[in-house]
C-alpha cells in the first residue's frame, strides 16, 4: 500500500519543477533569439538548415535516450538523478564556454567552434528534460496529475506568450551577458530541484516501484504514448510555427500581429489550462484525449479551409482548446500507463514525440 506520504500532492518540489521549466523556456527563447545574430555575425549563414534539421534531431531523439539511460541506471545502482545531474552540469558549461567564444570572436575566429558548441548545447538542454518532468509521479498520487500539469503549463506558457518582453531583456542584456545568465539560470535552478526533490524522488521511487502499477510494459502502450506526442506537437506546431506565417500569408495588411495574436493564444491556453486542470483530474483522460485529438483536427481543418480574418482566428482558438486539454491530459496519461521501471523513457518517448510536428514546421516555414 501507498503511504499517505506518498499519496499526498507535494508543492515545494512542484514549484522547484516550475522555476527549473522557466529557466528552459528563457534559455530557448534566448537561443531562438540569437542563434540567427550569431551565424550572420559569424559569417556562417551556410549553416542555418544544418542548424534547424539538427536541432529537430536532437529534440526528438535525445529525450527517450535519456529516458531510457535513467531508467536502466535507476535499476542497476537505485540511482535516479545522474543523467539529470550530468545534463544540468554540461548545459550550464557550455552557456559559459560559448558566452567566452562570443566575447572572444572580435580577437580571434571561432566560427567554426561556436556552431559545433551550439549542438552540444542542444544535447545537454535535451539530457534532463524527461527525467526532470517524469518525477512528477513522485511529486503526486495518479488522480492529481493533471493539477501539476496545469501549474507547469500555467508557467511555461505564459512565459512563451511574453516572449516579446523576454526577447526586449535579451537584448538588453547583450549576447555574451544572455549566455552567462542563462547558465546561471539553468545551474541555480537545476541545483535547487535537486536539492528539494532528491529524497522525495527516491523515496517514492522505491514505493512506487514495490507496487508497480504495470507488471509488464506492452508495445502498445509506447504507441499510445507516441500518438499522444504527435498529437501535442500538432498544436503547439500549429500555433507557434504555422500561424504566424499562415495569418501573414493570407492577410498582409495586418500579418505583422500573427505574431502577437499566437502570443496572445498562448497566454490564454495558460490561463485556462490552469483553471480546468482540477475538473480534467477527476475525468477519465483516454476521454480527454480522444476529445483533443478531433478538437485539434477540426480547428486544423477550419485554418486550411477558411480564408476570412474572424474565422482563422475561431479556429486558432479551436486548436489552443485541443492543445491545453491534451497538455493538461496527455504527461499524465504516458505516466499512468506506464510501469515505473520505464516511466522516464516513456516521458522521452511522450516528448520527443511532440517535437517531431514542431520541427517540421520550422524546417518548411523559416
């Protein structure tokens, strides 16, 4: 049997959860943001593609490698945090090891390390991403899921939707600053959900282990789960890859605020997400799902079909319904269907997935 310390909904590690997603979601933002600066600075242009099909490479493949690495350590020596730590650790290194590249490049010619740091960098973000989002399960008994999902998706999305004001501090800071913050930022924050989650996470581990909800793990389960992905990565792709160059396209008087109207959504898929994560905890979330799936086709469909300003942006809205509730929905449903030997690279599994879309549609839309 659980205990009722295991089955109760920690705070102070969710929280720790959050800041650490925060410190991702400015890192990307800054990286979005400079990447582009660096290689024209740089002189290597040639390489924006090498550049975007690695990073979707990476996005997709190094989450369920990390995963399944953390579960096999974790079965081996009952060590969880490793691959965590290591990734946490080189992520912060390389911030800084490019920030010096950048400060040096007026002295000396580091165009052909900086783009080779950049896929390192890349790697690492990807390292800690699943075994930090898969220890939700020990943060929360199975039912209250979806409460912390709408708390993270709270944070991270709100943050995506004031990218602008990110952007303006970015640059504020300047390019070799933004770099030293942001390893600040990813160490700090690393350091502290370690520090805050280590004895919580093995405890329950150790629990949640000893009564595995999944004796054995079929490969329909990881299909599911894949779907599930697919299935995000369609509306985040949708929203914040698609619209803005879609809305653009088809009205360009006014295309300059897609932009800010997929801002807009995405604050508001924020908002609502929190709001409804209580009521989609105590739904049946295969029910949930299914109904995100058809919400997200009908709201893709609409934006193909229509060409009139009011109804592309119904049916931005109709996509942004299907994307929060599969947000709220889906991380949980991989946990629950997961056994806790696997559950980390299921999580990779879940979100190399929803990257996959993602990728494509920066690829094609650049």
């Amino acid at each position: 049997m659980l205990t009722e310390k295991t089955s109760s909904l920690k705070w102070k590690e969710v929280y720790s959860l959050a800041a650490l997603n925060a410190a991702v979601v400015i890192s990307w933002i800054a990286y979005h943001e400079y990447q582009p600066i660096l290689m024209e600075n740089l002189g290597i242009t040639h390489l924006v593609d090498f550049m975007i099909i690695a990073k979707a490479i990476i996005l997709v493949t190094i989450p369920p490698l990390a995963g399944w690495l953390s579960d096999k350590i974790l079965q081996k020596n009952g060590k969880y945090l490793i691959i965590f730590t290591v990734g946490i650790g080189a992520t912060a290194m390389v911030f800084m090891v490019v920030a010096s590249l950048i400060g040096t490049s007026h002295i000396m010619d580091v165009s052909g390390a900086v783009p080779f740091m950049i896929v390192i960098w890349l790697i690492c973000m990807n390292l800690f991403v699943s075994p930090a989002n898969s220890m939700i399960e020990a943060f929360a008994p199975a039912q209250k899921l979806p409460i912390v999902m709408g708390f993270l998706f709270l944070v991270t999305e709100l943050l995506y939707a004031l990218e602008p004001v990110v952007v303006g501090l970015v640059q504020f800071f300047g390019d070799t600053l933004t770099f030293i913050v942001g390893g600040i930022l990813i160490s700090a924050t690393g350091f502290l959900f370690h520090h805050v989650s280590r004895d919580e996470v093995l405890q329950r581990k150790s629990e949640l282990m000893a009564n595995d909800r999944v004796r054995s793990q079929p490969v329909i389960s990881y299909i599911a789960i894949l779907m599930v992905g697919l299935f995000l990565g369609v509306g985040k792709a949708f929203l914040v890859e698609f619209f803005p160059g879609h809305f653009a396209n088809l009205f360009p008087e006014i295309g300059e605020y897609g932009d800010y109207i997929s801002f807009g959504i995405l604050g508001l898929c924020a908002i609502s997400g929190f709001l409804i994560s209580k009521r989609i905890s105590r739904a049946n979330l295969r029910t949930v799902i299914t109904t995100s799936f058809i919400v997200l086709f009908v709201g893709a469909l609409g934006m193909f079909l229509t060409e009139n300003l009011y109804l592309t942006i119904a049916a931005a809205l109709v996509i942004a319904g299907g994307f929060t509730t599969l947000n709220i929905s889906g991380l949980p449903y991989a946990i629950q269907n997961l056994s806790v030997r696997h559950v980390t690279y299921g999580v990779g599994i879940y979100i190399g997935a929803s990257e996959i879309l993602t990728g494509m549609f920066e690829y094609l839309y650049r």
